[in-house]
C-alpha cells in the first residue's frame, strides 16, 4: 500500500537517496545530508506547534508500506519571504512615446518583485522513478491540498508554486545565460545549488533592482520565459487541473513560471468532505473511480488512494486501510475525488514541480 504520513528523523537515509535522483534545476531537494537533517529536524518542528509562522514548513513522504521505503516527497511551506526577501521576476510593460515623431512603442520587460510574501507556497514535490506508475504522482501532489482543507487555520489566503524552468541534462539554462551570468559570475548550476542549500543573501546583493527589457536578451531566453521543463508539464497539468494559474511571475534563474491562486477556490480545497468512517470489504474493479481519503489528526497525518462508487457519501474502506489510517468505524475521515471528473483518468503520469522549498519538482 502506499501511505501518504508527516516526514520522520528516521526518514534521513531514504530521502537522502532519493535527491541523488533528482538531477540540476530541482533546488528543493539538494543531495546534502546536513540540509536534509535541517529540513527534516524543522518539519517535524512545525508539527509540534515550536516554530514562528516564518519559519514553518510541512515534508510530506510517500511510504511504499510493504517495502518499508520512502519513494517521494511533497511539501507545503506556511507563509514564504516573511524571514528574507522572496523574490521573482514579474513580466510587464513600459511604453515608449513620442508624440513629435508619432511613435507609440509597448516594451515587454521584467521587474524584480516581492509580491509573493506571505503567501502560503506548495514545493519540494519529488517522486521516485522507479515508483512513477498507477496514480502515485497524484497522491503525492494533491495530499497536500486535503491537508490544507483539514488544516486551513495553518495556512495563508493564497497559495503558489514554481515550476522547474528550461534547461538541458547539464545544466544549461537559456534565460540564466542571457541574465543570470551577467549578474552572479557563476554557472545555473552552482547558484541553483546554493539557493538549494538556503543560501539566498546574494541574490539581494546582485540582483538588478530596475527593470529588465527582453528585448535585449537573447532570442533563446526570450523563448523559454513561462515554460516549463519537459518533465515538469505533468504536474503543472495537475496543479491547474486543481485550479492555480500562471499570472505572469517567472523564476530569477530559470524563467519557470510560478502558479497561484486562492486556497479556497481550489477544486480538492473546496470539494472535500468530512465523512463518517464505513469499514466494508467491498470488492472494485480496477476502473472505479479513486478518492484521496485522510484522517484528521493533525500530528499523525496518514492519507491514502482508495477505490468507491460514483457517490462520495456512500464512500466505504476495507478493514486494512482504516487500520493503516488509524481511524475505526465510527470516526471521521476527510476525503475528495481524485480528479475533477472522473471520467478523465488522466492517463498521463505526473513528473514535476521545481522549488527550492520553493519549486515544485519531480513525479513522473
């Protein structure tokens, strides 16, 4: 079975494998197993009520329960750039006029912003390749939404993520050549690193403050601002099958674009409900429609997939996932269907998110 439960200490060895997978341009999950112990050490902080709203953070893990093994992670960060600036790039335009030689010109430029402080942020979404089959992908990234539902005094108005940009297997980033290098004197790589690893202080000291025209960068930077990478566009399919939107913020680095859109609007948020528990050991067929089913223990977490009927008040679980849960007949469960319609079973496999506790990453 593949149970969805907060992030423990003893988590370490198996997440710190799992970042040796990730690859360049995922900054959230970096293969650093002091930063890892730290991430993990303020999880389990958060869960424990010990933390500043700044300083929270929610690592969800994907546990393979008959191997014993975490397969993936997830995350939510409660409120970001209340502790250090959060920044991105926000596209927009200044127009250039002159009324003696009868020229009106729009130019497309990008501005250093801030706007995104306080907001709550969804990051850190990595999935084994190995375990990248069924509708794993999908547990992993929408859990996230069930909690905020169970949980919302947690959490912010407004919700964002940022998706992996452009780049290639080594690194190469069209937009950072075309900006970054000019500003930093480093590669992609080493500032993806360096942010991955929380340290972000140079980014205010070397970031232009003015605006940025794109006309003057190059035709290849121009090209990729907003896209998303290859493996990324599954789970950005996912996120704006929930509701967020691209409303012009893209990634200093990369260019990726950066979701968002109000938590309680969101399909998973909005669509939940509060069930009584039904134990049954009814028997579905493989083409049953699927549910996203969490008890509503806040410290011991524990959500999973399981099949019903066409009807979500008559959902039922066997004996087996209510014990994995930790609920009993009787008791209170939070579920939503796991896709908006269920006649879609979104055939393709979700691959990734890109954060640097502020991207999004990897599903497939």
């Amino acid at each position: 079975m593949m149970l969805i439960r907060p992030v423990r200490p003893g988590d370490l060895a198996d997440i710190l494998q799992l970042s040796g997978k990730t690859g360049i341009g995922l900054t959230s999950l970096p293969k650093d197993e002091a930063h890892l112990r730290t991430r993990i050490e303020r999880s389990v902080a958060t869960w424990e009520g010990r933390l500043e709203k700044a300083d929270q953070g929610y690592l969800f893990v994907l546990e393979d329960t008959d191997l014993r093994q975490v397969v993936g992670v997830s995350a939510i960060e409660v409120a970001v750039g209340l502790s250090e600036p959060w920044y991105n790039f926000r596209l927009g335009t200044l127009v250039h006029a002159s009324k003696s030689l009868n020229i009106y010109k729009p130019v497309p430029t990008l501005f250093l912003s801030n706007d995104h402080t306080g907001y709550t942020e969804l990051c850190t979404l990595f999935l084994d390749p190995d375990h990248r089959l069924g509708k794993n992908g999908q547990l992993l990234s929408k859990v996230r939404f069930l909690f905020m539902a169970a949980f919302r005094e947690h959490f912010s108005r407004k919700v964002i993520a940022e998706m992996r940009g452009i780049s290639d297997d080594s690194g190469h980033s069209p937009f950072w050549d075309s900006v970054g290098r000019h500003f930093f004197g480093m590669e992609f790589a080493e500032a993806d690193r360096l942010t991955g690893v929380g340290q972000k202080s140079f980014i205010a000291e070397l970031m232009p403050k003015h605006p940025l025209y794109t006309d003057l960068l190059s035709p290849e930077a121009r090209e990729v601002i907003g896209q998303v990478h290859p493996q990324t566009a599954p789970a950005r399919a996912v996120l704006e099958g929930e509701g967020l939107r691209y409303a012009g913020y893209v990634d200093i680095f990369d260019a990726g674009p950066t979701l968002e859109g109000e938590i309680d609007e969101l399909r998973a948020v909005k669509n939940s409900r509060l069930l009584t528990v039904k134990i049954s050991e009814q028997i579905f067929d493989e083409d049953a429609p699927l549910y996203l089913v969490a008890n509503e223990h806040y410290q011991d977490f524990r959500a999973a997939l399981v099949p019903g009927g066409h009807s979500l008040s008559k959902l039922t679980i066997d004996a087996a996932t209510a014990q994995t849960l930790g609920v009993t007949a009787g008791g209170k469960i939070r579920a939503v269907a796991l896709f908006p319609f269920q006649a879609c079973a979104c055939a393709s496999p979700l691959i990734d998110e890109h954060t640097d506790s502020s991207t999004e990453e990897s599903l497939a």
